[in-house]
C-alpha cells in the first residue's frame, strides 16, 4: 500500500508536467511563427493531443482569464482567449520540459498506444455525438480526448507505481490496483483535475464514470453515456463487425450505425496520425514489467541547471518579447499577471510598482474581484517584508505573521504571499505578489529560482516597454505640437482672405480643406476623417474663405476634445427646408463627449478685435458670427457620447430668384 496521502497526489497532480508527441509540438511551434496562420488552426492542432489541449483549457479557465462561474470555453474559445503569442510560449516550455523529462525513465515511456486510444475514443465520440443529436460534436470529441488525461497525469505526478501499470488493460481492474498502489485511480484524478480547471460537471463526469461495468442510467447526462459507449467501442477490433451486436441496443442503435462509427473514426485517427507523422501501427507499450521497474535516480543537479537556464533563455525571453511588443503599458501588466498564471501557477496575483521617489509601492494591475488592493499601499520605511523584497532584489515569502501583508492577503483571500521582485538594471521597479495556492505551497517554495527568473525577465520586459512609451509620447507630443502650429497657421490664412459674397460650391470648399489637412499630415493618428459629400456640385451664397474656415474651425475644434483614438464624420451638399427656403447642410459629428454649456459659451463668447492681424487666433464664437453674415443658421448637440454641429447655408439659385 502507498504511503502517498490523497492530498500531497492532489499537489503533484497540479503541477505535473504532461507529454505530447513531439511532432505536435513542432508543427505547433511551426505554425505559432508563421504569419498567415490563424487561431483556428492552431487549434485543429492542439485538439489531436490531450496533453496540451488540457494545458490551454486549464489556463484559460484560470482565475486570470476566466470567472469560476462563467459558463465553460470550448478548446476554440480557449485558444481565442489566449491567443498565438501566449500559445507559443506554452508550447515553448512544454518542448523544454519535455526535453529533460525524456532523460528520465518515466520520460521513456513509448505513449503511442495512449495517443492513439485517446484518439480513437475522441473520434467515435464525436461520430456517435452526430448520429445521437444530443450532444455537441466539440464537446464530445473533447470529451474523448480527456477521458483517460488520469492517466497521463498519475504517469507524471506519481512515476514509479504509475509506470508499473501504464502497461495494463485500461479497465475497471486497473482502476482497482491504481487505487490501491498509488491511492488513486486515473478516473479519479482526471475528474478532480477537471472539476479543478473548472471545465464543468458534465465533462468530470463523463471521465469519472467512463469504466463503470453497466452502461449508464438513462437519467445519466448524455454526455457520460456516450463517452462510456466510445470507450468500450474503441476496444473491438475492425475485422469483427459482428461484435457491434452485443451494443445494438445501447443508445438505440443499430448495429449498422456502430459499424460505420467504427469504421469513419479508425479512418479519422489514421489521417490524423499520417498528418503529424506519427507511426501508430505498432501500439505496444515498450515498458518493463512491474518487477523490473526500477526507483528513479537521484535528481541530477547539472541536468537541473542546465534545464533551468535554456527555460530562460528560451521560454521566459519570449515571453519578455511577447509583453515588450503589447499595445500598452496597461495590457503588458495585464498579461505579466496572467503569464504568472500559466508559468508559475499563480493565479491570483497583483503587479504592484514603485511611486514617490522609489519609497511607496502601488498596486497598478489587479483582477476585477481584487480592486481593494488599489486603495493598498506600501512604504519601504515601514513595511519591511515589502522594503526586503525591493531593496535585495530576492523573491520573499509572507505569511499572517507579518502585519503589513495581511492586508493583501485578505484582499487576495490568502493565507501566504511570495514576492517576486520585478527587475531592471539590476534594481527593483517593483513586484508581483501573488497568493500561494495552500496545495501548491511547497512546490512553490521549491520554485524560487525560477521565480526570480521570471520576475528578472518581466523586469526587463516592463522596463523596456516604460522607456519606449515615454519616447512615443515625447514624440507624439512633438508632433501635435507640429499639427497644432500647422492648424493656426492654416487657421490665420484663411482668416486673412477676404472673399466677397457670391456663389460657393460647399461640397468643393469642404473637400479642399480635408485634403490640405491629410497632405499636411496635420490630423493626429488617432483621429480618421470620413467625407460624405454629395455627387453633384452644391452652390451656397456665401464666401469660400468663410466656409473653409468655418470647417477649419469645427475639425479644429473636435481635435482637441477627442483624446482617444475615434471618427469624425463631415457631411455636405444635402437639401433642408426651413421657414419657406431652402438650404445646403454641412455638418461635422464626432464621438468625443462635451457638454451643451461648454459649446454654447464658446459659440457666445465675445469676439476682441486686435491691432495685431494675427494675434489672435480664430474659435467657434468665429464660427457663429461667420455663418450669420452668410445669412445661414447653426445648431449643435452635445452629449456624454458624442458632439454634433449642423450648418445651414442658403442655396445661390434661391437668393437669386429671391433677388
């Protein structure tokens, strides 16, 4: 009998570090650096290997990604939550941990026979799901999959007993001498695990349940009956269609319809197989007997090193890249958080920096559920825990026991932290802390050198992205400086013309303005103009040099109240009717919110007449006295959502029959 308790299984069970076949992991890396593929792809890929595929539904369902709540992703959801960048750097760390692991005598184990079993099961699950119409195809092809993931998983958490059964039938009689070698059966551990990745209750018990000796209980979920149908399916041979008859009546088909399950799925598996360049004709498990299975060796320190240094040079530096080319500094500390989550299995976690001449930390980066830790923070002159971690530049851990963590800790729900210095130039920018999973606590404790590597990498990343978004705003500030000086200037030109009133083609005098500004390049990046201009020439009595500075004007003035990247809308040459006559439109709307006092006090606003021609530069008290000489009339609409300026101009052919 194992001496192994429940919980410390549970623990490895965790942090277990499962195999894929290799060529998935290449294709996958191949596909990860091409620029053309998509998601989907990607996850066609992923969905022939259950290793992986629970890998990424772990760490999409993971608090940094997902609510315990929320309804469960399918593998296309996880993938797109994800995304490519985030997948290669998992795959990454599987190819490495991979690599050593196959130096080890559990690493040995020719798994073909899992994987193909695995994706025997997933495919007449899935053929079984389409011929039964009660079950998502997806979902029971997942289900399939993940069925024997137990397996896989004992293998790696607990590798000597495991490797002494990993030959036997995959039968109800496993389960028993697994329960009694190892102090859990792989269903068990499959169930637990996925209940714990919080893939929902009908899948943990579709693997629960799935070597149970009758078939299930109609009152069974679906789901549960048919994986436990595929499995017992996948087990006849080809050449014996006869055998199909003793499960005619289950699932209330014919012995026919099981027969081209049978036959559609081993076509499936053998395409999927060809496609990876798997040879799956030989399914013997090459293993020693279990009197032969020898204890593992001593951990090599060298091996240990050496795996520990090419996971940095490889893994963690691409995830540096990864958080260096984010779009923002908000989005970088966001996924420094979740990559904690997938690398280090810390899920709940704060990024906290340093403010106020490096002496107060702050927490800048939370989940939503942890918003109280934004009204924490911590002085380096009385917080020592925190001012340890900061000024040795060391991962630090704290339990209750230190008063100034206590206050994080409730926040995170927790009863211990580990700090995780984030590191530049060899000092402290700030830290992660992150709640130790109490299951995972001595796993985490033995992790401290990657720790550090991971907060050193992330430091860097952090550091790098601070330094390039302080040159982009230096720039960005110069160049608006360039566009606002080209605006006036643009501005006062047009204020100096002194066109006389006569027949103006509004549509003409709208599109010169926009095309002068986009030449020039004097519109921010963030702002795109779009001209709906009428098909036909649009004559209004007034001035060009009016018109073009009344537009001028209200672009202007829309700039400087859109901050964010948005759209702005120019309209001209439409027909209103207004008291009996008929007028042009020109209007100007963007999304930029305003308020209606703000305008019409802008609109109202006494205009000063300077000696100075050019001392004073045009604004929308111009714009209203401009359009009255024009005998036109202007409204307005402002709101939290958007602003909107509506022009009417009397149409030139009026007048002049008015004349």
């Amino acid at each position: 009998m194992t001496t192994i308790t429940s919980e410390d299984i549970r623990s490895r069970l965790l942090v277990a570090k499962l195999p894929s076949p290799p060529q998935t992991l290449l294709k996958l890396m191949r596909l990860c650096q091409c620029e053309d593929s998509g998601i989907k792809e990607l996850t066609d890929l992923i969905t022939l290997d259950p290793a992986l595929s629970a890998k990424v539904l772990a760490v999409a369902h993971s608090a940094a990604y997902h609510q315990a709540e929320a309804t469960p992703l399918s593998l296309l959801q996880a993938c797109s939550r994800l995304g490519t960048e985030f997948i290669k750097v998992l795959v990454m760390a599987d190819m490495v941990t991979q690599t050593f692991n196959a130096f080890t005598p559990a690493g040995a184990i020719d798994l073909r026979s899992f994987w193909k079993h695995s994706l025997t099961v997933a495919s007449i699950a899935k053929e079984l799901a389409l011929k039964l119409d009660d079950t998502a195809a997806e979902e029971a092809y997942l289900a399939g999959l993940l069925h024997d993931i137990g397996r896989l998983t004992l293998l790696a958490a607990v590798p000597l007993p495991s490797q002494a059964l990993f030959a036997d039938p995959d039968d109800e009689a496993l389960c028993a001498k697994e329960q009694h070698r190892v102090g859990m059966s792989h269903t068990e551990a499959g169930a637990w695990l996925l209940r714990r990745w919080h893939l929902g209750d009908a899948l943990a018990e579709s693997v629960l349940r799935h070597h149970e000796t009758a078939p299930a209980p109609v009152g069974t979920h679906a789901l549960t009956r048919l994986i436990h149908l595929a499995h017992r399916l996948a087990a006849l041979p080809l050449d014996q269609p006869e055998a199909t008859t003793h499960f005619a009546c289950d699932q209330a088909l014919s012995a026919a319809d099981l027969l081209s399950v049978l036959q559609s799925a081993n076509q499936q598996v053998q395409h999927m197989a060809r496609d990876l360049g798997l040879d799956i004709s030989t399914t013997e498990l090459q293993i020693q007997p279990a009197s032969r299975v020898q204890p593992l060796p001593p951990v090599d320190p060298l091996q240990t090193q050496m795996a520990q240094t090419v996971f940095d040079r490889s893994v963690l530096n691409e995830m540096a890249m990864n958080l260096i080319g984010r779009s923002s500094n908000e989005s970088a500390l966001r996924h420094v958080r979740q990559y904690a989550s997938a690398l280090l299995q810390l899920e709940n976690s704060v990024v906290m920096l340093l403010h106020s001449n490096q002496q107060q930390l702050r927490p800048v980066s939370m989940q939503p559920r942890h918003q109280g830790a934004s009204k924490l923070a911590f002085d380096m002159a009385k917080d020592p825990v925190f001012a340890r971690c900061v000024s040795t530049c060391k991962v630090v851990f704290a339990g209750r026991t230190s008063r100034c963590a206590i206050a994080l800790l409730n926040v995170l729900d927790a009863d211990e932290l580990v700090l995780i210095p984030l590191i530049s130039a060899r000092h402290c920018m700030g830290l992660v802390a992150a709640a130790v999973p109490t299951e995972l606590a001595a796993h985490t404790h033995g992790q401290v050198p990657l720790l550090q590597a991971f907060g050193t990498y992330a430091g860097m990343a952090l550091s790098r992205r601070r330094q390039a978004t302080m040159t982009a705003q230096t720039l960005s500030a110069i160049s608006k400086q360039e566009q606002q000086l080209g605006l006036m200037k643009m501005v006062r030109e047009l204020g100096k013309q002194a066109d006389p009133l006569g027949s103006v083609d509004i549509c003409l005098a709208v599109s010169e303005v926009v095309q002068r500004l986009q030449v020039g390049r004097l519109l921010p990046g963030n702002i795109r103009i779009h001209c709906q201009l009428a098909d036909r020439a649009s004559f209004v009595r007034g001035s060009m040099g009016m018109i073009q500075l009344v537009t001028l004007l209200l672009i202007s003035n829309a700039v400087e109240r859109m901050t964010r990247e948005g759209d702005m809308v120019i309209s001209a040459g439409g027909l209103a009717y207004r008291n009996g006559n008929t007028f042009t439109t020109l209007t100007l709307s963007d999304a930029s919110p305003s308020s209606s006092q703000a305008i019409d006090a802008q609109l109202s606003a006494q205009v000063t007449i300077s000696t100075a021609s050019d001392a004073r530069t045009p604004g929308l008290a111009d714009v209203s006295q401009m359009v009255e000489k024009m005998a036109g009339h202007l409204s307005f609409k402002a709101s939290s959502t958007g602003t909107r300026f509506d022009i009417l101009l009397p149409c030139a052919k009026h007048l002049q029959l008015a004349a």
